[in-house]
C-alpha cells in the first residue's frame, strides 16, 4: 500500500477506534506532526512508523497489505470491464 492510501488507511482505523491523533500519539509516543503528515500523505513513513501505529491501533501490518492488494485487484478489475 502507498502513499496517500496509507495515510487514508490509518486515519480510517484511528478514527474507527474512536482516537484523536492526539489520542494516537500517546499510545504511539510519535509526534502529532508526523501523524498529521502520513495521515494527509506529504510523507512515507518509515516501516518502524507503520508498525508502532498500527501496533497502537490494534491492527497488523499483514491484515492492512491484503486490505491494500483486495483495493489494488479491484479497481484492476474494474479498469478491465
């Protein structure tokens, strides 16, 4: 998964679990910038980021690359048609 449906993806689960970002980043101890600049897409986090968020939200990096290859295949397929 890229950028910016990354930063869509973890704005969607933190906002799902009911977080602020501010929320966010007191069980990921990563600063409210950054959070701000993955969840708009002006940066690509680091694979470390990735992990300590989603390790926050209560989410896996696996569960969020299938979720990103199902997205990828269907509008693949619906470029097809």
């Amino acid at each position: 998964m890229k950028q910016p449906e990354l930063g869509k993806k973890i704005s969607e689960l933190r906002k799902a679990k009911g977080l602020t970002q501010e929320e966010l980043v007191e069980k990921c101890n990563i600063n409210v910038r950054t959070i701000q600049r993955i969840e708009t897409g002006e940066v690509t986090p680091r694979m470390y980021t990735i992990k300590t968020i989603l390790a926050a939200l209560d989410h896996n990096l696996d569960a969020l690359s299938e979720e990103g290859q199902e997205q990828d295949e269907s509008i693949s397929n619906h470029l097809k048609d």
